[in-house]
C-alpha cells in the first residue's frame, strides 16, 4: 500500500532534469480549481522519487505552493525521466519541442540543434525541420526513435539551404510557410535539378500567377510551372 505523506516545506521538493517546461496558462487553472476545492490537492497527491523530484503533477505542486496549502504526495523507489515521459503521455501528450527541449537539458548535442534550429527558423515549424535534419525526405517526422531519445542530425548542411533558400522564395510568395508548399519544395531541391537564382527571377515576375493548391503534388505542379513559364521547350526542367 501507497503511503500518502504531506508537508508545507515545498523547498524540500525539486523537478527533474528533462522534464517538460511548466504552462503558466496551465497552474493558473489548477490553482483556481485548487483554491475553490482544496480536497482536490489530497485526493491526487503529486508523486516524487527517492531525491524528491517530481515525477507526476509538477503543475499541481506549483498550483500548490501559490495557494500555500500542503503538499500532499506517494514516495516511488527507481523511477526517472522515462517514467515521466511515459506519464505524460497517458495525460498530456508530449510535442515534439517538448521532447528537443527534455533531451537537449539531458546534455543531447543531437536535440540542440533541432532546438537551435526551430528557435531560428519558427516559422516552419518543428516537425519540418527535424524531418529536414534527420535526413527523413519523406514520411512523418514524428518517430518512436526521437521520442526515445534516439534521433541523430544526418544532413544540416541541406537543411541550412532548404530553410535558407524557402525564407528567400517568402520575399515574393507569402504562402511560403505552407506545409504542402515546404514539403514540395524539399522534393524538388533533392532532385538536384533546381536551380535557385533561376526561381526567384521567375517568382519576382510571376509570383502572382501560382495557383492554389491543396497537396504536395500540387505544390510541385505549381513550382516547376512557374520555374519553367516563357521558358522555350528545350531549357525547361521537369521535377517529378
């Protein structure tokens, strides 16, 4: 049987490296729930390990601790962050930005550079630029091996070009965040046809003339057709 023991001396518990940063939209509704039922902080005790990390309800201890009630809590032998991540996932789920920043506070080289990327290329989104870094040109980049902590950068140099060439070409097209557009994009640049200059003096005249599209292959159609437009037949490059 669990024991469940309480205290007020809330310096007596810390949180454990990798685990995700806190929500302050998140405590604050805690809290307000918490401060109109206290019952509700003893009925689900925050669960912590031998060193007193916090292990489960980190925003229930902080919710806590503002409202300077006790903390209640169970004490489990031999759990870490995996067990962590694992609760997690059966509540909240974890992002991937979650699992960069846990990884990269763990001392991960591989998930910093997928943190120093996004914070300077956000507009891609994450996903996007770990599918570019992990050298994975096709599928989801959400994998079972980046959440285990498995991830490792194959192929930073193409993705410096691709996000570097994409924020070039959202000068004259400003849907160039879209995903189907960024997917696309990467194709056509792998196929080692594409020629950067050559797009941008196209998009500069005829930027205006893309068509909607709703699919990757439809962003490719529009891409190679403004790439290849007033092109005589003989220069004109097909992508795909």
């Amino acid at each position: 049987m669990l024991k469940i023991q309480s205290t007020d001396n809330y310096s007596a518990f810390s949180r454990i490296d990798g685990n995700r940063n806190l929500k302050t939209g998140h405590i604050s509704k805690l809290q307000q729930s918490i401060s109109a039922d206290p019952y509700l902080a003893e009925i689900n005790p925050i669960l912590v390990n031998d060193k007193m990390e916090i292990i489960d309800g980190q925003h229930r201890f902080e919710a806590i601790k503002r409202l300077q009630l006790p903390v209640h809590y169970i004490k489990l032998a031999d759990v870490d962050l995996s067990h962590v991540q694992k609760l997690n996932a059966n509540t909240r789920v974890w992002s991937n930005l979650d699992y960069a920043r846990s990884y990269t506070e763990l001392g991960n080289a591989n998930y910093a550079k997928v943190l120093t990327y996004h914070q300077n290329y956000k507009m891609f989104g994450i996903d996007y630029v770990i599918s570019l870094l992990g050298g994975q040109y096709t599928g989801s980049a959400v994998t079972q091996s980046f959440k285990d902590g498995k991830f490792i950068v194959k192929d930073e140099k193409n993705t410096k070009t691709i996000l570097n060439y994409l924020v070039d070409i959202g000068e004259f097209f400003p849907d160039y965040k879209l995903t189907t557009f960024c997917r696309a994009f990467r194709k056509i640049y792998r196929t080692g046809k594409y020629n950067h200059k050559r797009f941008l003096m196209k998009l500069k005249k005829h930027a205006d003339k893309i068509r909607p599209f709703h699919t990757v292959e439809d962003a490719q159609r529009e891409i190679e057709r403004i790439y290849n437009m007033n092109v005589a037949e003989t220069q004109r490059v097909r992508f795909f």
